[in-house]
C-alpha cells in the first residue's frame, strides 16, 4: 500500500486509480458500465483507473456510480491537534481566518 505522505501527486492519482479499478472489478462492472452509471465517457473512467487522472467532478460521479460516497464524507474533516483546538471546537467557535504569525 502506498504512503500518500511520501507519495508524488502521480502516485497518489494512479494509487485512487488502482483503487476504484479494483472496486470495480470486485463489483464485475466494466468499464463501459461504470462510465455509463457516472454519465461520463469510458475514456475518463480508462484514465481515472490508469493514469489516476480526471477532473474532480468526473472523479466524485464514478465514485457515487461505484456506490463508494460514503468513502469521501472522511476526507479533510478537521481534526483538532491541540486542547486548545478541542475546547474551541467543544465551545462551537469558528475562526474566520489565521493568526498573523
């Protein structure tokens, strides 16, 4: 499994690609299935899964198409770091933008 920490922007794009072909083909849809339940051409879906490229709405459409959006609800949800973060979240603040440091 590949460290997306580590990883270069093509590595993570062709990793989620590796992923979703898997999905995929767990499922035993082709291509053409999927590009026709996302309403996006079987080209986007060959280059999602191969070269880990698409725009992000094509992306979101074969991920719902593949029934995976619940995968998404977790991404860059903020998490706090520090007490002072959680008691700030606890007491419902937000912040309208960062400190001048």
């Amino acid at each position: 499994m590949l460290l997306f920490e580590l990883a270069t922007v093509s590595e993570i794009g062709t990793e989620i690609g590796r992923r979703l072909q898997a999905q995929r083909l767990a499922q035993n849809l082709t291509q053409a299935e999927v590009a026709a339940r996302a309403g996006v051409s079987k080209g986007t879906v060959q280059n999602l899964e191969t070269k880990g490229q698409a725009t992000l709405e094509s992306l979101v459409k074969v991920v719902m198409a593949l029934g995976l959006v619940s995968e998404l609800s977790g991404l860059f949800v903020q998490r706090a770091t520090s007490i002072k973060q959680l008691e700030a979240a606890s007491a419902g603040r937000k912040r309208a933008r960062t400190s001048n440091k």
